[in-house]
C-alpha cells in the first residue's frame, strides 16, 4: 500500500505520535474463515468431501490464468507494489488521531511562546514523513500557500499509488470467474473424450466444474474485498493527512491552540465514551438534546 505514517523508532521519540498499534485485522481473518467455513460446511452437509474441491489442476489454471492477467493489464511495479502491500489487508495499523492532535498542539504551543523557527530541532527528528516535510517546510519560512499546495500534492499522490494498487486485484477479482470458466471448458473437452464410460463422463463433468468454484470464490471472497479493503485504509490515511495538515497551517497562522485542537477535532472520527453511565439526562440537555420528562410532563431539574 501507498505509504502510512510510520511509528515511531523507539518509545517518547520527539515529534512522533505516541499510539501506533499494529494488529491483526479480526474483520478481514474472520470474513475469509467465516465464508470458506459456509463453503465448506455447506459441501459437507450435502454429503460431500473436501476432496471433491481440492483440484490442484483446476487451481493452476484459475490462479496462474488469473495472474498472467493481472500483468498483462499492470505495469509489473505496480502489480510488485501491490503484492508487497498486501500484507495493510492482514494487518492493520493505526495511529491515534488524539496523539496526533495532542503532538500538534504541542507545537503550536512552542511556536505561539518561541516562534516557528524553534520548532527546527523537532522537525529533524519526526518520523511521520508527511509531517516531517510540512513541519520542515514552515520552519523554513515557506509562504503558507505553498506549504498547502505541496502537501495536496503528496495527498494526491499517495491516494493514485493506493488506488492503482487496488485496481490489482479489483482486475484479479474481474479476470477469475472468467478464467474458472475457461477451466471448465477444458475439463469439459477432456470429458468428451471418454464418453464410452458414464461413470467416467459423470465424475470428469463434477471434476471440471471445480475450477469454476475456484475462480467465483476467490474473486468474491479474497480479490475484490481485498480492492475494498485497501480503499478503506487510504481513507483512513488521507483522513489523518488532511488533519494534519490543518495543524501545520494553523501553526503557520499562528492561531491560538485551542482553537487548532477544535478544528481538528472535528477530524477525529473515534467515538468519544461518556465516563460513567450516570446523569445522561442533564448530559444529553446541555449538548442540545431534548431533557427527560417527568410521568407528569415536567422537565427534570
């Protein structure tokens, strides 16, 4: 995948955000087991047997087609890029937008006391490469202008780098039915020509079919949600980029904290949890919601 703020080398790094986590994607491990679970399931239910469905041949042709595809449509570093950054699909990592928000008010705290100029020893050492080069740019005096039109550029960019690699395997996901069908076909061929033996013509037909399952099943189950998936972590990407890059123009402006932290708070998508289940009435009246009526009609105090 295009690339994502990296975490920090070591813990309390100047400049890097505080919470990276890196964990498995539970959504997109439990999809796979959970769907080849009801293929499988529903096989065995009907009587049949794993070994019905594990044709090696059928396999080469759809996926070996199916690639073979892909590069035709593909540039080669394109497709290269894209199977390197298959693992953003496994894997998820995130960063926290509330340690972003909280390493950015620190410096428009330092640059509203000290100027911009001495945010230069912690623009060195940030490891966010997007916020390196924004943070960097300021404090070398850069017109506000173009400090925001170099860093749509990079936004820009990064979203064309992910989108081409998702167009990867949205292809895979388009060319493997076709090219299960294409399987088919051949094992049907091979079908024709023991036609003296019923048996035979009966189990080769089930045989040839396989390579069909093999190609709608990947293309609806891996292909074309991995494409999705990828779409939705360069959201995710472009989200936190477009806040950040808030904060370096209203450190540029040099405007009041508090006022950066709300325009970037509303970036943040995380949902915020009430501390304790108590008061929600008076809670939800002084956010602007209705108040809780009494049984006799009245407003509580």
């Amino acid at each position: 995948m295009a690339d994502t703020p990296k975490p920090p080398s070591k813990a309390g790094a100047p400049g890097a955000p505080k919470s990276v986590s890196s964990k498995p994607d539970l959504a997109t491990l439990g999809g796979i087991a959970l769907a080849l679970l009801g293929i499988v399931g529903g096989l065995v239910l009907e009587k049949g047997s794993i070994q019905d469905i594990a044709q090696g041949t059928a396999a080469m042709i759809v996926f070996g087609g199916t690639f073979g595809a892909v590069l035709v449509t593909n540039p080669l570093s394109v497709v290269i890029r894209a199977f390197a950054g298959f693992k953003a699909i496994l894997i998820e990592t995130t960063i926290s937008p509330d340690s972003t928000i909280d390493t950015l008010i620190q410096y428009a705290t330092k640059a509203r006391k000290n100027g911009i100029v001495s945010l230069e020893s912690e623009a060195a050492s940030i490891t966010d490469p997007f916020l390196r080069k924004a943070l960097g740019m300021a404090v070398d005096g850069t017109d506000l202008q173009e400090i925001k039109k170099m860093m749509e550029i990079d936004i820009n960019l990064t979203e064309q780098m992910a989108e081409s690699e998702a167009k990867v395997w949205e292809a895979a996901g388009g060319y493997a039915p076709t090219i299960g069908i294409i399987g088919a076909v051949l094992g049907l061929i091979q079908v024709m020509k023991h036609l003296e033996d019923i048996k035979e013509v009966g189990h080769g037909i089930a045989v040839a079919f396989v390579a069909t399952v093999y190609g709608v099943a990947s293309a609806n189950i891996l292909f074309l949600p991995a494409a999705n998936k990828l779409r939705a972590r360069m959201r995710q990407v472009t989200l936190l980029r477009d806040m950040t890059m808030e904060g370096v123009i209203g450190i540029v402006e040099g405007l009041n904290p508090t006022l950066i932290r709300m325009k970037l708070q509303s970036f943040n998508q995380t949902p915020q949890k009430p501390a304790d289940g108590k008061g929600k009435g008076k809670a939800g009246a002084a956010a602007g919601g209705k108040p809780e009526k009494t049984p006799q009609g009245a407003a509580r105090s």
